[in-house]
C-alpha cells in the first residue's frame, strides 16, 4: 500500500477526532472518514484528468472517455449522489 495515503487517512481521522473533541472514535466514525478521504481522492482525480470535467468534476462525454465513466461510477456508488450517476447516459 501507499504510505503516503496511509499517513493522510490516519491524519484524517486524528483531525476529525479533534474537531468533534472526542477522543473516542467507533470504527465507524473512521471507516466514514476514510470513505470521504476516498471520495475526494477519486473526484480530485476525475478533475485533474479530464479537461472536459475541471470545473464542475463531471464529464458528461462518459460515452466517450471509459476512465471517466468508471471513476464516476464509483464515486456514485460510495456517496450515492446522482451528479455522478451515468447509467442513464448511455444505454
């Protein structure tokens, strides 16, 4: 695994832990950080990599760039939020 995503995930929870000031975190408080860290890595990604989704993070040429499409389908399956569901684009 990636070191460096490993210490930004566990900061992640350290920081979220300080911010709600309890020092008692269930490991669904952490799971939960560790699916938005997720979430904000792939839509990051989504941005950098394609210039047709920079501005709003969606690429609506999801019929066209297959890497697209499958990075939105999972971040529609981790926060299921419909701006990123394509199953209805292309049939």
């Amino acid at each position: 695994m990636n070191k460096v995503y490993i210490d930004q995930v566990a900061r992640r929870i350290i920081d979220h832990k300080y911010n709600t000031k309890t020092y008692y975190q269930s490991d669904i408080d952490q799971a939960t950080v560790a699916v938005s860290w997720t979430i904000a890595y792939l839509d990051k990604n989504l941005r950098r990599q394609c210039l047709n989704s920079a501005g709003s993070g969606i690429c609506d040429l999801v019929w066209k760039h297959e890497d697209c499409r499958a990075i939105m389908d999972m971040l529609f399956d981790l926060t299921q939020d419909e701006k990123y569901q394509t199953n209805d684009w292309v049939f």
